[in-house]
C-alpha cells in the first residue's frame, strides 16, 4: 500500500514541474493567441541561467535567489523578444506567430551551446531538500515533496491574480473576447507584452526549478514542448485549473501505466489527448471558441486562376526547371529531387490549410504512411516500382481517411493537436512494432528500378510528379468542390444554411492532402532507399508547416515557393556551416518580419496595390480592402 | 540569364579543373555525425580526427598525398545523412565515407554505401545489424558493437551472487537489442537467474521517480542499465535519492566513458560494473602517445569520442594508404585482414564479419576527489568477444 502512496506522490512531483510550464503557455495562447513554440526554448534558458547562478552564488540564498533570478532575467529576454518580434506580426494570418517562435527555438539551440558548451551540466542540488523522507519503508525525496507543494501554491497564486486583480479581469477578458477589450479601449499592447512575461517567467522558473533533478542540455527543450502543449490542449487552452488537472491526469497515468506496460511512457500522453479530444473537443476544461468574427472574403485578396501569361511562366518555369540535368551534376540533381518532393508534400499541406483552414501539426504521418506503404510492397510483396509509387500513397488514403474522420470534427488548434497526437501514434508503431517496421533501425534497400535510378531520371519523375500534384490540386481549389472548402472555411454557419455539408466536405479534403502526402513519401522512400520512423516525426510535420507559412498561408501558391526557398536553404546551409540552426532561425526571424504575409502573400499584396494604384478604377473596393487588411 | 548561365557553367568548368589539379596531390574522405544533436559526444570525436589527419600529414600523408577530410553534420536524422554522403560522393568525389553515431543513421549510410558501391567506415553505431543481418561487403565497423560489450559485462556479471535481475534501457532499438543479447547471454551462463523487471523509459525523456519507484517495488538484486546521457544523470540522481542502488549490483552500459561520467560529479555512484574509457588509468605505450599529443593540441582530456574519431581516420588512412587506390573493391580487399595499430593496442577488421576487434575497458565506478573514475578497470580485446565463424555465417547474408 506504501509503494502505491509513494507512486502516486511521485506522480504528483512530476505533475507539478510540467504544469509550471504549462500555465504559461496556456496564459499566453489563451489571450494572444500565439501558439508559443519557443516556450520550450525559454524553459531551456531558465535551466541553464539558473545552473550558472546558482554555480556562482554561495549558500541556500544564493540557490534560491538564483533559481528566481534567472526566471526574471529569461522574463525579460521574453518582453524583449515580444515587443520587438511579435508584436510585428499580431496582425498576420493565424499561426504565422508560431512560425517566429520556431525560428526563436532553432537559434537559442545553438546559442546555448555557443555559450555552454556541449556537454550535460550537473546542477546543484536544492539546500534542505537534498534527501529523502523515509514513509513506511518507501523513500520520497524531500525536493518531491517541495514540488508538490509548489505546484498548488502557484495554481493559487495565479487564481487570485486572475479573479482578485484588475489586470487578471482584463486578462480573462481578453482570452473570452479580445476584440471586445480592445473596442472597450484597454491598451492591448502592454496587455499582450505583460502576459507574456508573465506565461516566460513560468516557463523559465519551471526549468530553473528542474537543476536539482535532471541534467541541463541542449535539447531540453524539445523534450518539453511537445508534452506541455499536450497538456495545455487536454485541460483546455486557456484554462489554468484545467492544464493543473491535465497535468496531475497524465503524471499518474504515467506513474501507473509503466507498472502494467514499462513500454507505455512513449505515447501515453497522445493516447490521453487523442481520447480526451473525441470526447470533449475542447478539452477537459475549455469552452466552445465563439465563431469567427471576421468578415469572410475580405482579408484575402480573392484568388483567382492564372491569366494565360501567368500560364505561360508556369510553363516556363518548369521547362527551366527541367533543364537542370543538362548543367547540375548528381549532387543537384539529388537535392532537385528532394525539393520537388519536398513541394509535393508542403502543397498537400497547403491546400488543407489555406483552401480548408484547418492547419495539420501532424501531416508527416501520412507521408510516412506513404513510404512504409510503398517499403512493404517493394520489400514484403516484391511489386515493380510503378506499382509500389501507385498503390504505396494508399496507406496514406486510409490512414487519412480514419484520422480525418475524427479530426475534422474539431476546428483550430484542437483540429491542429488531434492530428498531431495521430501523427505520434502512428510514428509509435512504427517505431515500436520492431518485428514488422524494423523499430528506428527502418527498412532498407528501398532503391528505384534501372528506369529510375539514374539521378536525372529520378529527378524528371519527381519534378512531373510535383508538377501534376500541383495541378491537379490548383484544378481542385477552382472547382465547385474548392469553392464549397473554402465556404467551408470562411463561414461555417452561412455554408451549412445554404446546404453545403461542411464536415465531409472538409474530410474529403482530410483525404486528398493525405493521398498527396502519401505520394511524396512514396517518392521520397525511393529517393533515400529507405524508410524510418523519423519520415513521420513531428519535426517533419513541423518543417511542412513552416514551408507552407513561409510560403504565405493565403495564397494559392505558397507552399511551392515555400519548400523550394526552405528546403534549399536547410540542406545548404547544413552543409555549410556548423550553426545552421543559428542562421538558419536567424533567417526565419529576418523573413517573418520582412514579409508579415510569407513570401507570396507580401509579394502579392504588394503587386495587388500596385495594380490597384495604376488602374484606380475601383475605389470602392480597394478602400473596403485596405480597411480589413 | 543568359549571360548568367554562361558564367555559371565557366565557373563550374574553372572550378572542376582546379579540382582534377588538386586530386593530383590530395586523397579526401567524406565524413558524417550528429555534430548538431549530439555535441557532447561529437565534439571530442571532431578533435580525435582532426588530431589523426594532422599527423597523418606531419609524417608524409597516403603515399605521398594528402590526407583531406570533408565533414558533413547529419542533424540527427537518416535522410540527410543520405544527402550528406551523396554529396560527398558525387560532388566532393571523396575515396570513402566515414563515421556517423546514431544506429539507424549508420545502417542509412551502410546501405547507401552499398547501392552506390562506395567504402564505408562506420565509427560508432553499436547495432549489431551493421555487420550481421544488415551487413554488406562495403561496410567495415570500428567500435565494438552491442553483443560485445554485453559479452564483456556478462563476463563480470555472471560472478555475481544476484539471482533476481531487473533492467533499464531507453525504449529503442539500442536499448532492445542491449537488453536482449545481455539477458540471452546472462541466462546461458547462470540458468538459475529470474528477471523480475523491466522499465522502458523512452530515450530522452526519462520520468524517473516512478522508474525508479517501479524498479525497487519488484525489488531486484542486481539492475540492468542502459541509459545514457541526461537519462542516466536524472535516473542516478533519483535513484541515490530513492537508495535504489543501496546494497544493489548494478551493471551498465557505457557509463564509464567520459562523456557520460563525468557529468555525475560528485553523485557517481560506485561500484557499477561498467564499459568505458579511463584515459587517467591506461599506462600503455600507444595510449600515453596519444594522450601527449592529444592533450597539447586541444589542453583537454580525450573523451571516448576523442579514441572513435582518432581510431577511424588512422584506419582510413591505413586501408587508403595499403590499397595505393580509391578503387572501392580494392579498399575492401585492403581492409579485410588489416591489422592496424590503435591507442588500445593492435586492431583487426575481420574478413568475415567487416567488425573490427577494438576492445572497452571494463571496471568499476568509483568516487575520487568529487569526480567520478573507473577504477580495477581493464582492457577486454573485441576478439574475445565475438561468437564462433560458424554463428557468424548464419546472422551475417551472403554478399
């Protein structure tokens, strides 16, 4: 019975550290709505200033004041980067934020380790809890039992901010109706700017709280991230009672679960999210999201297809495109490939974002689905290669379409985690299933037939594949089915009035982005030769997401653009330089800043207003545009 | 553009002929690891080759030619891995590739090693597949894999009175296959154990109180570890907490190699049975060679990544230099059977299974001075610890 007490105890320790970091994420979605993937990194950086000043300052003060003060310091860096960074960009299209804060992420990795160095430092451990309490025989260390009592102490601290301060009114006020506040005449920047310190100072006391216990290295971040955003999304976002609960909810299954299944810690919490969201879609404690107030078909410049001269530099480019085996040599002819890949992946990924609205953080999975479909043909059932290329994205299909099903029941970033949390379940069979997918060691000798395996070969089939996925989908964007999508999108209620069936409409399309994923993966197995469970990872769906917002989320034709300009500069950069992160990241901020739109929207409304200033001959329309934009 | 394209194509014919100048008088080897993901380890193995290239070159370089290595960072992840190599071979033209750490990013480059019919020295991957059931004739390893190292720690386990076995491995293929060939050869030689437990915490992301908890609830005599890295820091610390490790055999895999070590300061537990490297306890001719030079370039201590990355670019340069070719048929030929020198004594890539029989200390962790050493430690030759030629030929696929 002790051990049982015991177990749970330590559960609770454990819940305690990834709530801190929870509730500041949850705090800043829930009113800036930015989906933060940096709070990972400031996490990191609480951990690592704390180890230095806890280091350099003598005695439990010194401990104490240490842990605090780096939190402060990191809250600091986090103001920074709010008033300077995002605060540009607030206004840009949904989830162009998280882009910034990837960038942010990639470029604090390395810094850490500029400053640091490589190696696991080893911080002190807390004075007075350096021990264990003996209870029936079981040991519970003191620092646990600290961290229990932690963990509510700042749940209640943040409840009487929020009910008992005028700034905690403002605050909930604004995670209900930010719009609202601001017509009211609050000053939303220095709102925004002190609840993002506020959600930092967490995150960087939570992993400054963490020297004691763990080690401090490079990659601290990642492996929090990921779960704290699981956690935020099965309590409710913005909800602080509900990211406690979640968080003690996933500890002690944890605690338990590795009793029963010792193999069970590497998906429980995607198992918990993925249940927990089909039963309650918004979570254990949030509340329905208030449709969208935005007036549908203004913030867009309206699409529309090419122009024949349009046409005709398409073509061109394409030619152009598929000369490179007459100049490149292999080497380019192997990374034309991977980008035309690449472009058929972002694209599928596109289209479910900027034709459906709904963004996937979990689109690797089909892509993966597509290249252990076609490893399973070719290495199980021994099919030629077309075969294989034509039945392997099948994978992806059914995948896509059991997924979809659910996932397009929600909406947002609870569509955006559903899909993740399938995307790692998937990745985990592949990765644990050993005896059918070869664990993380993969499938080798995936390798084309002769017709195929020449460099240039392989790279004129890529690029016709990339360039009749590109088609086909633009053919379906401009279609009835496209227009119903985008009906779909941008008001849900005036497209159900008018009969459209948004929700298989939306699955469809779950379903075609699937297949064409699946299809780039299929290509993509034949390019390596091989198949891993990284092909369905999340830093895979995360690169797709970053190509297509880089790209511009509200074109048409972002997503190719941004592949080509991503993917080229990764694997340049990775080959030329041993911080590619850090300038890689660096070039991301500059980008996100440069072109608030991605590279096509800005390009686009910028030639839109040239266009518009030259004719002038609707003023009526291009006043009612520049007053939404 | 058109312009354009015309200087483009000068410059690359301009640059392609200052390349053939240089092939003349310059051998290069492509090399590839985790520089990114795992600095900790890579960092150490950078400095190793580079020391290796540069005495290479001091002493007259491949038959008079010099020694170059083009370094490419794989961020972790098979597929651009397969992006490094191929550029290193198809641009960089290099005589062979080298290196890599990860298992899965290893068998990537194996097998692209073996499509492309490019020489291939892996350094660090420990899965045993490279050179048995994945094995291909392109593909030599250096480090001593996964069955031998369990082979050496069950030889000091098997002494061991404990009968009740529990283990702690990250949940991926090393930690598997770890876990199975230490229990399959553990259980031949003492058919009286039990295994009462088993943790798979997965690798990275160890909660370790309940590990811990779960561990000392089926109450074990002896533990099985084989986490490493910020895993193994987080599972010690709680576990000296817990007095999980009180009056407990634990036996553990790579934990006495520097890079895993000495991070544990002051909380080292003592008395782990482990593989290593005590560089501050190796008195051997070759060894003290190889520390002077290494300490007076770098002003560090070597890490066992600092013998890896060493170890493969001397062997390189060995196969290149007996071959007198970069003809890969003519390197495999040079390989099989060589005998090379090494820090630890003589080594051998084997004919028959492309493993080389590089050794790892085995001992016991100990406390000295708030640091954490390796203390009775001694050195177990790879030879030793290989199944028979007759094994062998069934695990490993015909060429």
């Amino acid at each position: 019975m002790a051990f049982y007490v015991v177990q749970f105890l330590t559960g609770l320790a454990s819940a305690a550290s990834l709530f801190l970091v929870a509730s500041g994420l949850s705090i800043i979605f829930g009113v800036t709505r930015i989906v933060n993937f940096a709070h990972g990194a400031f996490y990191m950086l609480g951990a690592y200033l704390a180890f230095t000043l806890t280091e350099r300052l003598e005695g439990a003060l010194g401990f104490w004041g240490g842990i605090v003060a780096a939190a402060l310091v990191v809250a600091v860096v986090g103001v920074l980067v709010e008033m300077v960074l995002l605060r540009r960009i607030y206004h840009s299209p949904e989830l162009f934020q998280l882009l910034a804060t990837f960038g942010l992420t990639l470029m604090v990795q390395d810094i850490v380790v500029l400053i640091w160095g490589p190696s696991d430092l080893l911080g002190r451990r807390a004075p007075g809890f350096k021990g264990a309490v003996d209870f029936f025989g079981q040991s519970v260390p003191s620092y646990d039992l600290f961290l229990i009592v932690l963990g509510p102490v700042v749940l209640g601290v943040l409840w009487l901010l929020f009910q008992r301060t005028r700034w905690g009114i403002l605050v909930r006020a604004a995670t209900q109706d930010r719009d609202m506040v601001a017509a009211l005449g609050v000053n939303q920047k220095w709102l925004f700017t002190s609840v993002f310190a506020v959600g930092v100072f967490l995150a960087a006391l939570g992993g400054a709280l963490q020297i004691p216990r763990d080690a401090v290295h490079h990659a601290m971040d990642l492996r929090i991230i990921v779960e704290v955003f699981v956690v935020v999304v099965i309590g409710g976002l913005g909800s602080i009672i509900g990211a406690f609960v979640a968080a003690v909810l996933v500890s002690e299954l944890n605690a338990f679960g590795i009793l029963i299944f010792p193999k069970i810690s590497i998906i429980l919490v995607f198992l918990v999210m993925a249940v927990v969201l089909i039963v309650r879609p918004w979570g254990l404690f949030g509340k329905p999201e208030a449709p969208a107030r935005r007036t549908p078909g203004l913030t867009v410049n309206p699409w529309r297809p090419w122009t024949s001269n349009e046409r005709l530099a398409a073509v061109a480019a394409l030619i152009v495109a598929a000369g490179l085996p007459f100049f490149g040599g292999n080497y380019a002819l192997t990374v034309g490939s991977e980008i035309a890949i690449f472009v058929i992946f972002a694209v599928s990924l596109h289209f479910l974002m900027s034709v459906g609205g709904l963004a996937s953080f979990g689109h690797a999975a089909y892509f993966g689905l597509g290249a252990y479909g076609v490893a399973f043909l070719a290495k199980l059932a021994g099919l030629p290669m077309i075969a294989c290329l034509l039945l392997g994205p099948l994978l992806g299909l059914v995948g896509a379409a059991v997924f979809g099903f659910f996932a397009v029941q929600l909406s947002g970033v609870y569509f955006a985690m559903l899909t993740l949390a399938f995307a790692q379940i998937v990745w985990s069979i592949a990765f644990q299933w050993v005896a059918v997918t070869g664990g993380d060691n993969g499938i080798l000798g995936v390798w084309p037939e002769k017709w195929a395996a020449s460099p240039s070969h392989f790279y004129w089939l890529s690029l016709g594949i990339a360039a009749l996925a590109v088609l086909i989908l633009r053919i379906i964007v401009f279609s009835p089915f496209g227009f119903a999508l985008r009906a779909t999108r941008d008001s849900p209620l005036r497209s159900e009035a008018i009969g459209i069936n948004g929700k298989r409409i939306q699955w469809t399309a779950f379903v075609i982005a699937g297949t064409v994923a699946g299809l780039a993966g299929a290509l993509f197995a034949y390019l390596k030769g091989s198949v891993f469970p990284d092909n369905m990872g999340i830093s895979l769906s995360v690169d797709a997401l970053v190509m297509v917002l880089l790209g511009g989320v509200e074109t048409v034709f972002g997503g190719v653009v941004g592949a080509i300009v991503y993917k080229a500069l990764n694997i340049w950069l990775v080959s030329q330089t041993d911080w590619s992160k850090l300038v890689l990241g660096a070039f991301i901020v500059l980008i996100v800043v440069a072109f608030p739109k991605g590279i096509v929207g800005t390009l686009e409304s910028i030639l839109n207003r040239r266009r518009k200033s030259s004719s002038s001959n609707s003023p009526l329309l291009t006043s009612r545009i520049e007053t939404a934009e | 553009m058109r312009n354009y394209l015309i200087g483009a194509g000068l410059a690359v014919l301009v640059a392609g002929m200052a390349d053939a100048a240089m092939a003349q008088s310059e051998i290069k080897i492509g090399e590839i690891n985790s520089y990114s993901l795992l600095p900790a380890f890579t960092e150490p193995y950078r400095k190793g080759w580079q020391l290796a290239v540069e005495e290479i070159n001091a002493s007259g370089g491949i038959n008079g030619k010099k020694l170059v290595v083009i370094s490419k960072d794989d961020n972790g992840k098979p597929a651009d891995a397969q992006t490094a190599a191929n550029e290193l071979v198809s641009s960089e033209n290099v005589a062979m590739l080298a290196g890599t750490f990860l298992s899965n990013i290893g068998l990537a480059v194996s097998d692209f090693a073996n499509q492309k019919k490019v020489f291939f020295l892996a350094a660090e991957p420990l899965t045993d597949a490279i050179t048995w059931s994945k094995g291909n004739r392109y593909t030599f390893r250096l480090r001593p894999s996964n069955y031998m190292q369990a082979a050496m720690l069950v030889e000091a386990a098997a002494k061991l009175p404990a009968k009740r076995w529990a283990t702690i491995a990250p949940n991926y293929e090393y930690g598997q296959s770890a876990v199975a060939v230490f229990k399959k050869l553990m259980s031949e030689k003492r058919p009286d154990i039990v295994w009462v437990d088993e943790q798979w915490p997965p690798q990275g992301k160890i909660d370790a109180g309940p590990v811990v908890q779960a561990v000392a609830a089926a109450n074990p005599e002896a533990i099985l570890n084989v986490t490493f890295g910020a895993d193994l820091v987080k599972l010690v610390r709680e576990g000296n907490t817990r007095g999980l490790f009180k009056d407990r055999a634990v036996v553990s895999f790579l934990t006495g190699e520097p890079e895993y070590l000495d991070p544990l300061k002051d909380e080292t537990p003592e008395g782990w049975i482990v593989t290593g490297y005590p560089w501050y306890a190796i008195n051997t001719p070759e060894h003290d060679k190889f520390l002077k030079a290494y300490q007076a370039k770098f002003k560090d201590y070597p890490r066992l990544g600092s013998i890896v990355g060493y170890q493969t670019i001397k062997s390189a340069a060995a196969i290149l230099t007996k071959a007198n070719s970069t003809d890969p048929e003519k390197l495999i030929a040079a390989t099989e059977d060589l005998s090379v020198p090494s820090p630890f004594g003589e080594i051998t890539f084997r004919k028959i299974d492309h493993q080389s029989t590089l050794g790892a200390y085995v001992g016991k962790t100990a406390l000295k001075d708030g640091k954490g050493v390796m203390v009775e430690s001694s050195y177990k030759k790879g030879s030793d610890y290989l199944p028979s030629d007759a094994e062998i030929e069934k695990l490993r696929p015909k060429d």
